[in-house]
C-alpha cells in the first residue's frame, strides 16, 4: 500500500502519566510495520476485525506484522453484536491459540470492534497489549480515542466495560476512501460534536468545510480529524475517569443510547443517533433559554448538511423515551443528567433544569409528524 | 448478632496510594452498620451472594444496610457457577433495579462470590465501589484481598478477569462457625502457602497449631487469618498488578488450576488442588536439589494434618496436565512458570528449570497408585 513516509503524517500525544500513548494520523500507514514493533512489546499478536473490514486490511496489517505470532479473529459487524457472548469468541481464540498475559491485542475495525477488542484486552488474563487501528471516522475521531471500551446490555448501552488505554492508535485516513457515505456521516456527529461543546472555531470552521468534508477532500478530512482528536485528547487528560469535565464528550448520548436501546442496537448507527441526540439537546437548551433560535437552527443546519437525521424515530414517545434515558449511565440519583448548550461551542453537564422543558422536547420530538 | 465492640477487633491497611483500604478483622461484626457507612459513598446498594450463604447471613447484612435503597441477588454456590452468563446476572439486576454508576455492591460469601461481583463491580457502568465481605476461611485469608477478580473460561481458570480494588474488606471470623470441615481445610491450604512462600516462622507456628485450627479455635483462627493478610499485604503492596514478586502467592496454583481445570470446575475445591499443586511443587523442588527430603516430608505432614488431599486425581494423567498447565497464566514465552522452594518460606518464581524434573513429577503425581 504504502512507500515512505507521507509529508501530512502527525502524531498527537495523549498526555496520562504512565498511561500516556501517540496517536498517529497518516495516510496509507496500517501496514507500516515500524509503528507496530514501537509499540507491541510481545511476540504473539492477536487481530480482532469484523467481516466487513477482514476482506480490505486484515491481509496488509497481518503483513506489517511479519515476525510475530500472529492470529486473527474476525467477529460480525454491527451495534447488535457488541454483547458478552460474541465478546467471549475472542478469549475462545485467545485460548485456543495459547496466548499468554503478554500478548497484544489490535483492534481493526470501527467503534464496535475497538470498543470489544478494548475491553477484551481489559480483562484477558487481567490485562493485555493493547493497539487501536480505527477504521470508520467514527473510530477515528472518538471511540479509538480515550480508553473506553466496553460491550452492551439488552437493558443499557455500554453498561458492561472498562477504562483501558492503548500503547498507540494507528489513524489511517485512506481507510475512509473505503467507508459507506451513511458511516462517514455517523462520524461526522461526533465532529460536530466537539465544536458544540468547547470549540466554536472549530464549529465555524466545520461550517465552511462541510461541503469538502462530505465530498471528502483528504486534507479537510485529516485536519477534522486532527483537530477532533486534538479536543478530545485534551477532555480525556483532563478528567480520564469522567469524574468531571469529560463528560461533556456525552453531548447527545443520553437522547442517542435511548434511540439506540429503544430501537434495538445496530437500527440506527451510533453517530445518528448522536446527532438526532444533539438536535434535542440543542431544542432543550433553547426552551430554558440558554440558546437562542438562531443557535438551534446552526446547529440543525451543519448536521443537515453532513446528511444526518435531525430528529428520532417517531416510534419511541416520550415515556418510553424517558424510561430509556433514565437507565442510562448519565443518570445520577434519579435525576437525569444532560449535557446542554449555552451556546455554539459552550456547554455544561447539568441536572438542575426544568423537567418540564425536558418533556416539551420529548413530545415535540417524539410526534408522528416531525416539523 | 453483635453487641458492642469486640476486644479483639483488628485493623490491617492495604497501602496502594489512592486506591489503599483496611481489611477489619473481627467477631460478629457483619451486622455492624457503621463498617458499611463508612465506606460506602452511595445510595443505592447491591448485596451478591449465594444460595448457601443467603439463609445465613443476607439478612443481617441487609439490616446493617438500612437507610440505603438495597437490593440483593442471589447466585449458585460453586466453581462450576464462575461463569460469564451466570456473572451476567448481576448486571441484570442492577438494570432491572436501575442502579446508578455512584452505587455500591457488596460481595458477601467465598472466593467464587467475591471474584464474581468484584469483577462485575470493576465493569459495571466501567466502575462502581465495592465492598468484601467474606464468609469462608479461603475468602478470608485469600481472594478477598488484593483485588484479583474474574470469572473462569471453559478453557482456562480465572482467564477473564480485573484487578479491582474493595472500598474495605469486613472479616466475620464468626461466619467460620457455619463452614463446613471441607471448605475448612480448604482454606487452610491457602494458610499454610503463606508458611512456605517467606514466612517460615509462620510454618513453625502453623505446625504447633494446626490442631487447634482444625478443632475451629476461635482466637488461633484469627491469629491465623491476621496473619495470613499480613503477609498476603505485604507482597500485594509491593507489586499490586503482578510484575513481579506477587506471583508467589501463585506457589501451587500452576498445578492446582490443571487439576479443577481438567476435573470440571467444582468438582475439587480450589484450596484442595491448591494443596495437592503444594505437594507437586515442592516434590519438584526436591528433585531439582533445592530442597531436602525432610522439607518435602515437613510439606506434606502439615497439608495432611489439615485434612487436604496430597495428590492430585489419579485420571488426569501427564499429557493432559502438561496441556492444562501450559495454558495457565503464568506461562510465559512458551516456557512454564512455576513457584518452586529453595526451603521452607523461600520460594522463588523461575522458568529455570530441568523440564524433566517436571515431567518425572508428573509421572510420579499421575500415577494410578499413588505413594
């Protein structure tokens, strides 16, 4: 695939003491075998992939790990099979291949993968290697990023996991030439996310690219990219736990994880029902006040624009809605807590709002009719 | 159950930076609110324990638990429960009780208990607190301490698994008084590990003791058991994830995993093939010429006054228990690890080692007649 190294190559730091690992953005480098031996101080290697992405990189990434005891295991694709029991296929190879405790996990594939393969690497003999290679931009942008990892819960999204970092993430951006348009746009909720919550530069200049980011021009790709992972770094070294501040990276989740658990996992991709999440997010945030309507129609506008839904499924209601919020994690005694807007890139983690308000959005989101 | 303080209440800390905690040692003091208040900065509380232990002990401790919003589940007793689905059902519960990531379990029972909801508490909503609270003698002196967690995979002993540490440790050595004889003795080989491991003034201590162990007195009981914290602290605060000098405590358990690995687990308690794997090591060791015969004979009078098996089951056979053995943990780099003796409380942890040694071992241990 690739010759040499690549001029828009760049690594970013994610700074978490004896944590701490590069994160590497280039184009056409997951077959580059330099930054896997940096990294895996072990001889056996185990790639975790799905279907879908075993048949474009398994082949390239098992080559650049020419020297190492290699094995692979390829899972199904898809939200609905992030459960305990297509978790555990992974230690059946682990053990079936007699890995031992210090062999190294890389996560091939997008948020579901890294998402498994992280928590797998977690808890396979208490904690193993672990590298990340995101392959949708969603991955890239996010879930590759910060150490959460985890599987679902038929009850709960992400219910069952752990905090887990890896020795480095591999972003190679030629791997979204490969992406569907529907998963491109998934991770571009994310992006926009991080303009909303701290970044209004950022959502500007999200403004002004979005044409060339959904044609996807590489270089605008790379810099979005780049400056995703650069703000998420930042909330991460900030707050690794989510005691704090890091939660503001859920902008949208708790709407979203209902639409996802209500629909059943893998309806809806992830980033849409993030960005269905942020349009009510933002809707709530103008009912308190705290936005105006010309905020509220920005931000409807760019996730219009990345081709996302600006609304959920009519077929959830609101207390079913509100069933569903209220298990997930966000929920603090009771209370359900949201991240909400005060404006385009200033946001705040919150319980104390009016519940009615909360239940306007609910209704009017939840109508037959969407407006 | 209690009234008042006890005279004879003890306070061991487990020093691990932000992550210490004490270890309290005393008689009737599970129903002691105040030990739960303490340490428990939640609402919402989660008992898990067992069909066996529920009668006994649930209610007192629900009782101490009052002014929390408490729920329990109940799980099967045994080896052969420590399983991911079974595991799963704690985190039904939690769902179904829509409890919070501020909320707290308690794991009341033995080892299979305390593995079980501490690992569920280390992923739960990616971490919530947790409490010990163990009822047998093995849970006491072993693995509620030091946060070892996990369950077993078909293939393999405690394979997936966390460390993760408890909010405290609460030890009943009342709760010893509805053991039975064979989880006694079961404990004991964890007890007498110690000895060997560095403590050898322990050993002789253990020897002039061991009849009033096993007659159950109550105040050598809980000699036995500070001491073996003690010494169980020590080597956990100084090596808490197991880079080094904790795998002593392993001493036995290379061997004593084949065994409830190729037996079915439950079908051997784990501290009875613990016992049997002490044997084996030290017969090892004594066929290397680290140790005398007279060490050899001063092993297994004791494990046998205790009322523990010596040798492993007839049926497993060499091949199979190199098999089982190589999968263990503490292979590394296709060589087998074990915690052999250079004497009585000195033990060393080396891949050093003729592996005919090992082989006449097994031949000798897997022998249809034993000696």
């Amino acid at each position: 695939m690739s010759t040499g190294p690549k001029l828009e190559e760049r690594t970013l730091q994610v700074d978490l003491g004896d944590r701490s690992y590069p994160i590497y953005i280039g184009s056409g480098i997951l077959d580059r075998p330099e930054y896997y031996r940096r990294h895996i101080p072990a001889r056996q290697v185990m790639v975790v992939t799905n279907e879908t992405v075993a048949p474009l990189y398994l082949d390239p990434v098992l080559q650049a790990l020419q020297g190492f005891q290699t094995a692979s295991v390829v899972l199904p694709d898809g939200e609905q099979h992030k459960t305990l029991s297509v978790w555990n296929r992974i230690f059946d190879e682990l053990l079936n291949r007699r890995f031992n405790r210090q062999c190294c996990l890389v996560a091939l594939g997008g948020g579901v993968v890294g998402d498994m393969a992280g928590f797998a690497a977690a808890c396979y003999q208490r904690g193993v290697h672990l590298i990340q290679v995101p392959t949708t931009l969603l991955a890239q942008v996010d879930s590759s990023v910060g150490g959460k990892t985890g599987v679902n819960h038929a009850d709960g999204k992400n219910m069952i996991g752990a905090f887990y970092q890896p020795r480095c993430v591999i972003i190679d951006i030629r791997t979204l030439d490969t992406l569907d348009d529907r998963q491109l746009a998934a991770g571009m909720a994310e992006v926009i996310k991080y303009g909303l919550i701290n970044d209004p530069v950022f959502f500007e200049w999200l403004e002004s690219s979005m044409e060339r980011l959904v044609g996807r021009d590489r270089a605008t790709l790379s810099e979005a990219i780049e400056w995703s992972c650069r703000d998420k770094v930042a909330l991460v070294a900030a707050d690794e736990r989510e005691a704090g501040s890091r939660a503001l990276l859920n902008l949208g989740h708790t709407f979203g994880h209902a639409i996802e658990t209500g629909l059943g996992y893998g309806e809806w991709l992830h980033g849409e029902a993030v960005a269905a999440g942020m349009c009510m997010a933002a809707d709530l945030s103008r009912r308190l006040g705290w936005i105006g309507e010309a905020d509220l129609t920005r931000v409807r506008a760019l996730i219009e624009r990345a081709g996302l839904p600006l609304d959920p499924p009519a077929t959830l209601g609101r207390e079913r809605f509100l069933e569903l919020m209220s298990v997930d994690k966000k929920v603090l005694e009771d209370q359900i807590r949201l991240v909400l807007l005060k404006g385009i890139g200033n946001s705040l983690v919150t319980q104390d709002f009016d519940q009615a308000a909360l239940i306007n959005t609910l209704d009017e989101y939840g109508r037959e009719q969407n407006r």
